[in-house]
C-alpha cells in the first residue's frame, strides 16, 4: 500500500484565491520532505525542501511568500498555493525521505487556476 | 554543475521487444543513480537504484540497469516490452543519501502491439 499520502489528487480553483496541498507519510517519521513542480512533458522541478520543525529552504527562482510549505510534524508537510494565478497551473508532487528509508513521492496534485 | 542527460524524450518499441532507455550523468564523483516510472497523472515509482557494489542493478517489472563508471552512464533495459510498460521514465541522480535528487528530462515509452 501507498506510504505516502498526498492530497487532493485534483483542485480547480478560482484565480487569486489559496489552495492548500497535504503530504503525509503513512508508516514513518519523514525527516525530510520536497516539494517538486512539473510542467506537461517536462521533468520535476525541485521548489523546496523542509524538515521538521525548521523553515523550509527554497530553490533559487522560487518565491517563499507565494509558495509557502510548512512541515508542523514528522509525517505532515502542506504547500499553500497563495493567490494563484493561471501560470501556477502545474502538477505538484511531494517526496519524503524518512531516517534510513529511501524517497517515496505521493500520487502528485493537479492545479488548475481559472 | 551536475546534470542528468537522457536520450531521446520518446521511444517507441513493438510489444515482445527490447526496451533501451538512455541516461548519462556528468559528475566528479560517482552519484546515487535511479530509475522512476510515472504513469499519467501519477506521482513517480522507483524501478532500481544504483549506490555501491555490484554494477547490475535489477529492478520491479523486469527492469534492469548498469552503471558504468567510464562511460557515465546508467542505461535501462528490458528484455521484453509490454503494453504496461508505456510511461514516462526519469533518470535522477543524488550526491549523497537522502539528498537533492537531479532528474533527468524523461523519456516517453510507447509500446505498439
């Protein structure tokens, strides 16, 4: 069965409003989690990475403030969406790495801003 | 800086037929290398992973890969295709455990019956 859960797997949201992405690991404490984005046919982008506990560290080119990843527990880390607009339209996966475990990626979340 | 090359953004191959999915790396040191698979809509699934010893990495379904250091290169195979098989395969390599994992730009697999 899955080991990680990532949630919702679809969201249609109206332009300028917050969408909020979950990732849960299942069955172990994730130490450290990533937040990738991936355009149509193209590879993942990596956006961040969080620990727990700690603020997220962000990849060059990435805005924080509109991108914000907060990671409260071992096995929770969310990605708030902050007023989207029709170019975050994208496909966002999560992967989480636990202690001596190797990466899991959830089933990914497709955003569409209309 | 460290980058991941994979040949060919689609192959297509007739069912029953050898699969070969290209993936070179450019690195100082030998990476951690991996396969996934993501099927539409999906997050992505390991198929094998290189760290150390034996070069030929055996993977889920069949897949297989073989790291080979003189050539910098982490080549997927599999003997025999199936219509399952069709997806988009990443190369990604890391520097270390549990580390930034750099993907390569993928590569299509159509499978024809």
């Amino acid at each position: 069965g899955a080991v990680v859960s990532q949630h919702p797997s679809w969201v249609i949201c109206k332009s300028g409003t917050s969408v909020k992405i979950e990732c849960r690991s299942l069955d172990f404490q994730a130490t450290t989690m990533f937040w990738y984005r991936q355009f149509p046919k193209q590879s993942l982008m990596l956006m961040a990475t969080s620990n727990e506990g700690s603020k997220a560290t962000y990849e060059q080119g990435v805005e924080k403030d509109k991108f914000l990843i907060n990671h409260a527990s071992l096995t929770l880390s969310t990605l708030t969406v902050t007023s989207a607009h029709p170019e975050d339209s994208s496909f966002y996966i999560c992967r989480v790495d636990g202690r001596n475990t190797e990466a899991f990626f959830g089933q990914g979340t497709r955003l569409t801003v209309v | 800086a460290q980058s991941v090359t994979q040949l060919g953004s689609h192959v297509s191959v007739s069912e029953g037929a050898l699969v070969l999915l290209r993936c070179n790396y450019s690195s100082s040191v030998p990476p951690y290398l991996f396969w996934y698979v993501q099927y539409p809509n999906q997050g992505l699934q390991l198929l094998l992973k290189y760290t150390t010893g034996a070069t030929l990495v055996k993977g889920i379904n069949g897949f297989e890969a073989e790291f080979k250091k003189s050539e910098t290169s982490f080549h997927l195979t599999k003997p025999s295709a199936h219509m399952s098989d069709a997806a988009e395969y990443f190369c990604a390599v890391a520097y270390n455990q549990g580390g930034k994992l750099i993907f390569g730009q993928g590569t299509e697999l159509s499978v024809k019956p």
